[in-house]
C-alpha cells in the first residue's frame, strides 16, 4: 500500500507517503464522523415535520443516506470504475 502511494503521490520517500496516506484516512475518518453529526441534525429537523411528510419521510431519509455513501465511495475510490483503473 505504501508503494503505490508513493508512486502515485509522487513522494521522495516512504515515510512522507506514509504520512499523505494518514493524512487522507484521517480526513476520511472526519467527514465520516462528521456526517453522523450532520445526519442527526436533518433527521431531527425531518422529524418535526412528519405529520406533514408521513410516509415521505422514511423516503427522503433513505435517499439522502443512499446519495451520502455513493459520496463516500467515490471519495475513497471503491467505485467499479476506479477499482478497473486501478486493477489495469
């Protein structure tokens, strides 16, 4: 893993694409975070408004969900197309 991130980062040495490819998990591991925050803010702001939503509401929960890890998976590069790039 180490070698394909030099090579691909362009590093001088290991230890520096060692330290980008911590610096990348790590910000990874924020937006995550952060998102569960940003998640519990919308579903309790949707929440309120259920009598007006009603069965709408587990809609529009479950496709924001969906469109926020197809986000995820392009931004760690887990989609098929990457993964083909990568493999070639």
């Amino acid at each position: 893993m180490l070698i394909s991130a030099k090579q691909n980062s362009g590093a001088s040495g290991f230890a520096e694409a060692r330290s980008s490819l911590s610096h990348n998990l790590r910000d990874i591991n924020y937006a995550a975070r952060l998102w569960q925050v940003f998640k519990a803010i919308i579903t309790g702001a949707l929440n309120e408004l259920k009598e007006l939503l009603g069965d709408a509401l587990t809609l529009v929960l479950e496709t924001i969900e969906q469109h926020i890890n197809c986000f995820f998976i392009q931004a760690l590069q887990l989609d098929p197309k990457t993964l083909r790039l990568e493999a070639q």
